[in-house]
C-alpha cells in the first residue's frame, strides 16, 4: 500500500478534537452513503458549530471551477463548514492542503489544491466562500485499480468500506485545529508542496519557475519578465 494512516478517528455524531489540544473546535459529524454534494450538505446543515460531512461517494460532486469529480471504487469526500470572522481572508485552500498531508503521511501537494501521490493526482481540496460562511471540502481516490491516465490512488490494494470515514475525521480534526490557531501554517505547506523548484505554465498564458509560496498563499514565480505571485489559474508542471 502506498500509504498508511492510523485506524483511530472519530465517527460520532458530534465530537470534539481532543488530543493534545484542551480547546478544540467542537464539531458535528454527519456520515451520509452518497450525497448529491457534501459541500451543500455541509452549507445547509452549518448551524451555531462547524459541520463535518463526510460520505464515500457523491452524486454530484465538483471541483474548482465546477469541473466534475469522478468516483472511484473506493472514494472520500469530505467536507467542512464554518463560520469565519469577518476580516479573516487567509489561503484555506492551502490550509487545507497542510491538514491533507497531516492526515496523510506521504502525499505532496500541488498549488494550489491538488493532493499528490507518486507525481500524479489523488484527490483535490475546493473552497467555497458565502458571505461568512466557508465549506472546504477534499475529495480523494482511496483505491482505484482501473484508474484513467493521469489519475492515482492512495492505496494499491482496497483498503475496506470504513477507511474513509477514518481519513476524512482526521483531516477535518487537523483542518479545524489549523483554523483555530493564529496565521496559516505557511512552512509546513512550502515542506510538502511539489510545485516548488519546477518550471510551470498556467492559465491564460505563462510559464516560469516556481519559487515560494508568499505569505498570503499565492505562489512566487520567476518569468523572463521578472518576478510575479499568481493568485489563481491552472498551473501545469512540465520540468
């Protein structure tokens, strides 16, 4: 198996993460078979505590720009919603990418919300903003032997019916704790994201190498023009 993540999350109705940590965000959890959509389940759900949705498969489920989310065999997808200050504009795409790699040791991630196993596609982080309100949401290949080209799995062999309900309590526990610490955990992300050091190109037209990711999470690329931060578009890696 390509990754290995402890059997020990949570699935009660409503939790609170506890461990290490005597202030954790209380939480509800809902566990659904296979929603339209965890995001607007999550959205229609969010009362007084942050919800956490989180279902194998989904009906219709999206990406950034309202691209489809395919299914694999094996799936997850997860989502969170909560209520965010309102000067609070922090890159939560890219916390919730540093919460991925928490929940799951090995996989890189690709700015700014793709999750990565072995060079290739596993799964991929979705904000949603509304007014107050935000619904992050990870969706994410668990097994997939008959993957398109391009797309990858966590694991080589089915890990079971339950695993992913244990990786989505994980990352919504380690997304919420990252929420309600102060900044964003910008190191932790540059050490896991696999776009540094290459040469990109993305939407509408550009190419440069990547450098950094800056402060308020958009990547620092150097072009023949000199240096620029790109805050969103398709990116492509090519060397």
């Amino acid at each position: 198996m390509r990754a290995s993540v402890p059997i020990n999350a949570s699935v009660c109705s409503r939790v609170s993460d506890s461990s290490g940590n005597e202030m954790a965000t209380p939480y509800m959890q809902v566990r659904m078979d296979s929603p339209a959509s965890t995001q607007d389940e999550a959205r229609a759900r969010l009362r007084d505590v942050p919800v956490v949705v989180i279902a194998e498969r989904q009906e219709a489920g999206r990406g950034r720009t309202g691209s489809e989310w395919w299914n694999a065999p094996r799936g997850l997808a997860v989502s969170v919603a909560f209520r965010r200050e309102s000067a609070d504009f922090r890159p939560f795409s890219l916390m919730a990418g540093v919460a991925a790699a928490r929940a799951i040791p090995g996989v890189g991630l690709k700015w700014p919300n793709d999750i990565m196993v072995s060079d290739m596609k596993a799964g991929g982080i979705l904000v949603e903003l509304q007014d107050d309100v935000v619904v992050a949401g990870m969706g994410l290949n668990l097994w997939w032997p008959d993957a398109p080209e391009g797309a990858a799995a966590l694991y080589d062999e089915d890990p079971g019916p339950e695993r992913h309900a244990e990786i989505g309590a994980l990352w919504a526990a380690e997304f919420l704790r990252i929420v309600g610490e102060p900044g964003w955990p910008r190191d932790e992300y540059r050490k896991h994201c696999v776009t540094l050091g290459w040469v990109i190109t993305w939407e509408p037209e550009g190419e440069g190498r990547a450098l950094d990711v800056a402060p308020d999470g958009g990547l620092v690329v150097e072009t023949g023009l000199g240096v620029e931060v790109l805050h969103a578009g398709r990116v492509r890696h090519i060397r």
